[in-house]
C-alpha cells in the first residue's frame, strides 16, 4: 500500500489531521493500535479554545459541537469560603466552549467514515522507518499477516505512550520533565452541573474542579496523593470529599448521584523537543503533555494538527516545504506558553506535600492579587481562552 501521510494513533489529534489532509486532497491512512470502541471510551478533557472551534469547522466537523457545546463567557475560583467570577469574555473579548473530547472523536470518525478514507485499527506490532531518509513506511501486523505502507511523511499522534517518539534515537530529541506529587480522582455522573461555569477550588484539604459534559452530565475532580487507588473511592467518599473543598454557595448547590466512571490521572508537565525527525512529525500527546488545569491538551494537539496540516497543504499544492520546515519550531513557541500556563494553575490551585506556612501564605496573597486586580485577571483570562494561533 502507498499513501502520501501515514497517521499513527486515531484519537483527536490524528482524526483531525486526517480530516484535514483528506478535505485538501492529500492522501492518508490512519493506523491505530486500539479498537474504536476503546478509543471512544477515553474519558478526557472538554474545554475547546475558539483555535480549536476553528479547526472542527475547518475540518467540516463542527455541526453537533455547534447544536449541542456549552459556550462560556467566564470561570469561578474558589477560595477562602468565597466563590469569586473571572469575566472572560469582559476581560478579553473571547470564550470557551464546553464540548466533550470523546464526542469531538466521535464526530471526526463518522467524518472519516462518510468519507470512506482508510482506518486501520487494532493494528499490532506497529512501527516506524526510514523516517531519517526518503522512504519512509509504517509496518503493522493485522489479522495474522504483516503490512506495509510506504509513505512521503509520517505523522505521530500516538500519544504519550505511543512509538513514534520513542523510535527516534534518545540522542537526537531532548526531554523536559515535572512529574507532580498527586493525581486527579475524576468521577463522571449524570447530574447537572454544580454551577453555569466551571469552578476552580483551593481549600486547605487540596484542589477541586467543578466541570460538565452537558446540562445533564457532570464532571468533577478532587486532588489526590499519587498513591491512591479508584477502588478506595466509593461515591459516598468522594461526593463528601468534594463538598468539604467547595464554598458554602457552591457545597450547597451540589446534586450528587452514581458514578459512570471513575478514575485517576496522574500530573505532569512534559516536552520531548524537536517535534520534527526527518520525515516523521510529533504532534499532540506524542510531544508534550500538560497537567489538564489550565485545559490545555486538547487545544495544543489542535494547533500542532493546524501547523502540521497547512505544511502538508503547502508542500503539495505549492512545492513549498517551509511550513514542515519550520513546524517544530512554531508550535514550541505555543507549547512553552501553555507549559507555563498550565504549570502556573496548577501552582496556584493545589497543594503540595512539601509546602510551608509561607508557600501557603504566598499561594493566597496569588489568589488574592488574580480575583482583585483586573491585569491579573486579565493575564488569567487571556491564556484561558487561549494564545493566538
């Protein structure tokens, strides 16, 4: 089999990217190791950057995001016993739209699938070569025989755990790293949301968020230790843990109900630099992960796919290369930002194993400064909503 880019991983950022390659006729394979059903059963993130509403609308896939996504003018913190508004759209002119990760994947795989544009999956023993020369192929195993797809450029969505990044020699790529002390303890329920913004709680006993799916569906988060475990976490545990972080205001507007899913994330902040190898480009979760506070992963997998698909465009409508030439380059610059950003709430809102009464005392005089000075605010909000592309 030959293809123009061969795709490895069909979560967001790979569907996306073949969406878009394939509505500018550039020819592509998907090639995922999972099953779709698993894929779709990924519990992820669900706060859309107007970058990324951009994309889906780009990629023809932004009717239902449209009909159904949540959008939201601003954010609560909470703190002290006081719930205090972040005025986005005031402070900066642009939103948020709550849409859930798992329903972008499953628009992007009935796009695919309208369209008839090959999806491998539950491909085994996938690998890369010849991403250093000038043919590149991707070998897999399917239904018991060996496959191989010859290619002019491989894209790596393949998350963090994936091979693409890992195939490439540990002395040519350069890795940045903070792995935080705690997780997140995430519980699923359809119950409507706490409140019509998502809202940030610090309290003494650890972070807190309260998130949505829908009108209908909730997502909330407590911070935990590293070591803990989802099957200690009965509903019970966790609703009265959640409700003991939260303000009076919003405690008392909670509605509790059974867990659809639970689980646990651990936090990091990571970056495996460059993004480009040869012929092989990294993209999304494959080179950088940041801890989800500052909601972020999503929309940065977005914008790498944007840069990635325009290059591609580039190169084979108009023989210009510059746009793969300098794509690594270009999506650091946003990637360190929301690095920082990401980095900076999740500083802000939790609290460490290791911290002191004057750490805690300076974590509060932060809260403080962001809630009462509206350039803070402003700084606040503006990398919320999301940096220009």
């Amino acid at each position: 089999m030959r293809t123009q880019v061969a795709i490895i991983g069909a979560g967001p950022a790979g569907l996306l990217l073949g969406q878009l390659l394939t509505r500018a006729g550039i020819d592509n394979i998907i090639i995922e190791q999972r099953s779709p059903e698993y894929v779709l059963g990924r519990i992820r993130a669900g706060i859309l950057e107007s970058v990324t509403v951009d994309a889906l609308e780009r990629a023809g896939v932004a009717g239902r995001l449209h009909a159904e996504g949540l959008v939201h003018h601003g954010i609560a913190l909470s703190y002290g016993g006081q719930r205090h508004h972040i005025d986005l759209h005031a402070l900066i002119g642009r939103s948020v739209t709550v849409y859930g990760q798992t329903e972008v994947t499953r628009d992007l795989m009935d796009a695919r699938r309208a369209d008839d544009t090959p999806t491998v999956y539950e491909a085994q023993e996938v690998s890369v070569h010849g991403f250093d020369g000038s043919t590149p192929s991707v070998r897999y195993r399917k239904d018991g025989a060996m496959h191989e797809v010859a290619c002019d450029y491989i894209a790596g969505c393949d998350g963090f755990h994936g091979i693409c990044r890992e195939s490439v020699p540990a002395a040519a790529r350069q890795v940045f790293e903070r792995v935080y002390p705690f997780g997140w303890l995430g519980l699923l329920s359809e119950t409507p949301p706490v409140a019509d913004e998502l809202v940030y709680a610090s309290h003494e006993r650890g972070f807190a968020l309260c998130s949505m799916r829908s009108r209908h569906r909730s997502r909330y988060y407590v911070q935990v230790a590293a070591s803990e475990r989802v099957e200690d976490w009965s509903d019970e545990r966790f609703w009265q843990e959640l409700r003991s972080r939260l303000d009076p205001q919003t405690a008392s507007a909670l509605v509790t109900g059974p867990s659809i899913e639970k689980s646990i994330a651990p936090l990091r902040s990571f970056v495996s630099e460059p993004m480009r190898f040869g012929r092989l480009f990294l993209a999304g979760d494959a080179a950088h992960i940041v801890p989800p506070t500052g909601a972020k992963g999503l929309n940065l997998a977005a914008s790498d796919v944007l840069a990635l698909s325009e290059g591609f465009e580039a190169r084979y409508r108009r023989a210009d290369a510059s746009g793969l030439d300098g794509y690594s380059a270009r999506c650091l610059q946003r990637v360190w930002k929301a690095e920082r950003f990401s980095w900076w709430m999740t500083s802000l809102l939790h609290r460490f194993p290791d911290a002191d009464a004057f750490s805690l005392r300076m974590q509060r005089a932060e809260l403080d400064y962001v809630v009462g000075s509206e350039a803070a605010s402003r700084v606040l909000a503006e990398n919320y909503v999301g940096l220009p592309y």
